[in-house]
C-alpha cells in the first residue's frame, strides 16, 4: 500500500480510470500522476481494492485479551518454522475479537492459494510444534522482559509488536494440553467459479499484440546486445532493425511494477547505464512503464516515435490518431487465453443492471444473444471517459455494441441500441443480433 501524505491505495485516474500498483517504484507512480495531470485535467485518487479469499487455517480460541491472542500465535509459528522445512512468513496469523468479550480467537493460515500442506504439518506434528514454541519463548538469549528481534519481534509483524509478550505465551501454552485431540470432520467448501469472464494479461504479450496490430515489422524478443566488459549481454523485451539504417536497432524494454525489480536504487542505475550505453553505440532505446501498456493514451505517444522509425512519419501519424490497434491487442491476447467460465454469464449482468432494466435484461437473456461483457459500463467520448452510460455492452465487435438508454445524448463512438426498460425484447434483441453480427450463444 502507498504510505505518502498519510494516503493508502492504488493511484487511479478518476477520468479515464487508468491506475498504478502501489508497489510501484517512486518513480513511475510520479510520472504517472503527472502524465495523467496533463492529459486528464485532474489530480488522480487513491482506493483500496479487496478480494475474498479462501484459506485453510488453524482456529485457536483463546481466553484473555490480544496481548496473549498474538503472543501465542506468534510462538506457535515460530515453533512451527523450527520443526517444519518453512520460512516464518510461510504462514500468517489474524486475532479477531468478540464484540463485548475480551478473549481473542486467532487464525493462524496459509496464504498460499490451494494450501502449501504446511498446516496439515502442523497439527501432525502439534506437540514438536508447541514445544519448539514454548522453547523459543522461555529461551530468550536476551532475557527481554516482553518481547525483541532475539524472540518473538521482526520487522514483518510490527503492527501488532506492542502486543507480543513472550511470558503471556508462555503461561498460556502451558496451561493447555500439547497434544490435540480429534472432534469432528469438516465439509470440504470450494469456491464457486465466477459466472463472468476474468481477463488475464501478461504486459509482454500484450504488448506484442498490440505491435503486430498496429503493423510494425516482426519484432525479436530477447535479442542478446553483448555490451562488452563491465556491461556483459543485455536482452531487450523487444528488438527492431532500424529499416533507414540510422541506428543499429531500436531495443524496447517493458520497466516492471515492482520497486523489488526494476525500481530498486541498485537495478536502477544499472539498467541506466546500460540504456546509456546502447545510446551511445547507436542504438534507439524506448522504455516503457508496466501500467503504460494498458494506458492508450501512453501508448499512442510510444506508437508514433517508435513509428518515426520503424514506418515513416505518415503512418506514425495514423497510428496516433487511430488507436483501434490497442483494444485489438487486448482482445487478440485475451482470446488466446480464455479463463474458464460458465456457461450464463447473463447471471452476473442481471445482478449489475439497475432494477428498472432487470426484466428487460432477462428476457434478453432467453433470446438466444451472447452474454454482455459488461453493465452500467461508461460511454467514450473522444477516448475519455464520458458522463453517459450503457446499460449493456459487447467488447468482441471493435469498438463496441452497446445498449443504451431512450434519453442518451448524441453518441460518436461505437454501435447502439436505444431502448427503454419496457422496450420490446425481441425487438431489442434483433437490433443487437444484427450489430453482434448474428452470432448466438
């Protein structure tokens, strides 16, 4: 999470809705806020973003306040790392309280998705696991009077170090039995697949995608540069020979979102001097953020100085004043890889629409059209987003069909369908099938 100006979130722009991971390195969130200040008119915001996960976990009920709740959890994983082939990040632990009760019930859980077996580890080997624990917490060899970096403290849990009191764990674990006892089985609960489609994206390759669309010449992935001592090889995400035979090739390099890997002070000035030195040798050098891949805006700027080069100057010009290229590679990419879905994706459109529109959706729904890719989906205007909205809409015809309602205003891009809640839903769904180009679930 961003932690500046007392903000936590992902930076988002409220206008086109583009946004950053908060993992980003300084760097690339900064440019973004800037490149979306002067394109957008508007200072961006931050929001928080959730998912519902499903974990496997140990369910500790504790008697006293949180202070022993952690405490003990805390020693437990450590225990467990001393005994099983983990890591103590390996396993992650949350108290959670009672509402006018003051014992705290700990979940001690593997957040790998599909479980890593280290619980199952666990509870087979329970009574190793809690005398490591009780080992750990009685063996301070800094004979701390709570807790330090010698026992129970780390860097990873210092949101809850001021409760974390290696005595609390002591008294509690030996108050309890070691060894567990068995009570009952547990139904096995899956998580249901979404009835909708979950786009999934690999910058890299979206980004070919959108090369091939736009009609660049085949590009090399990886070529190898040797850049001679101390540089050595360097492989850039992409490579063109440079037709006019100005430069020895121009190198694209797709900078990652992770401040671990292309934003650390260290791979920084290292890719810098190699950049540098490419330059130097003749080579054109085009670097590109990981969130400017799905930015159109970005990428038609890239698309018209990489098609100076490769193109000519008129054809760079046409690819920045038609972006069509961007949505086809999105799309070409996502159709390579399909996420599994089911069957009615007209379930979850339902559920979005607002409730006036909701009979008129599921009579659309028995006509035999494909599910919508969206509701309540944001009308363009000019490649921005506008203030009207669609109430359904199909992203598998370039640009767009929507359904919009009666009253919008003029609209420039896409195909439509007018309508009103108490349309006809056979009329209404022969002027779609006739856009969607007949086709049929």
């Amino acid at each position: 999470m961003i932690r500046a100006r007392s903000e936590l979130g992902y930076p988002v722009c409220r206008v086109c809705g583009q946004c950053r991971s908060p993992l980003a390195s300084k760097k690339d969130r900064d440019r973004f806020e800037q490149d979306h200040r002067q394109r957008c008119h508007q200072e961006g915001m931050t929001t928080g973003f959730y998912a519902d996960v499903v974990a496997d976990s140990i369910v500790l009920a504790l008697p006293g306040d949180v202070t022993g709740a952690f405490s003990v959890a805390e020693s437990l994983r450590r225990g467990a790392a001393t005994v099983l082939d983990m890591e103590v990040g390996d396993l992650q632990l949350l108290a959670v309280g009672t509402p006018g009760q003051e014992a705290r019930t700990v979940l001690l859980y593997d957040p790998m998705p599909g479980g890593s077996g280290l619980l199952d580890q666990m509870i087979e080997r329970w009574e190793e696991v809690t005398a490591g624990a009780l080992a750990l917490a009685r063996g301070c060899p800094s004979q701390c009077a709570t807790a330090c970096i010698d026992c129970l403290l780390d860097y990873r849990n210092s949101f809850y170090s001021a409760h974390l009191d290696r005595h609390r764990a002591v008294a509690t674990l030996q108050e309890r039995p070691a060894a567990l006892s068995f009570s009952h089985d547990m139904p096995a609960v899956s998580p249901e697949a979404p009835s909708y489609d979950i786009p999934t994206t690999h910058p890299e390759a979206v980004l070919l995608r959108m090369l091939e669309k736009a009609g660049f010449p085949q590009a090399i992935p990886q070529r190898a540069i040797d850049l001679g001592k101390p540089l050595g090889v360097t492989r850039p995400d992409f490579f063109f020979e440079d037709p006019s035979g100005r430069s020895d090739g121009v190198c694209i390099y797709l900078d990652g979102m992770s401040e671990r890997l292309h934003g650390g002070a260290a791979t920084a000035r290292r890719d810098r001097e190699i950049r540098e030195q490419l330059r130097n040798q003749a080579y054109e050098v085009f670097e590109v953020p990981h969130g400017d891949v799905f930015d159109e805006g970005a990428m038609r700027q890239l698309f018209f100085r990489l098609g100076r080069i490769l193109v000519g100057k008129e054809r760079a010009d046409a690819l920045r004043k038609d972006a069509s290229w961007h949505g086809e590679g999105l799309r070409a990419h996502a159709s390579e890889r399909p996420p599994p879905v089911s069957q009615d994706g007209w379930e979850m459109v339902a559920n979005l629409v607002d409730e006036p529109w909701k009979a008129l959706v599921v009579a659309l729904s028995k006509s035999g059209l494909p599910p919508p890719d969206d509701a309540d989906w944001d009308l363009p205007v000019r490649g921005r987003v506008g203030e009207g909205k669609a109430v359904l809409v199909w992203l598998s015809r370039a640009p767009f069909v929507a359904l919009v309602p009666e009253t919008s205003g003029p609209l420039e891009e896409g195909a439509h369908v007018r309508a009103t809640p108490e349309s006809d839903a056979a009329a209404v769904a022969t002027a779609l099938r006739a856009l969607l180009g007949g086709e049929d679930t």
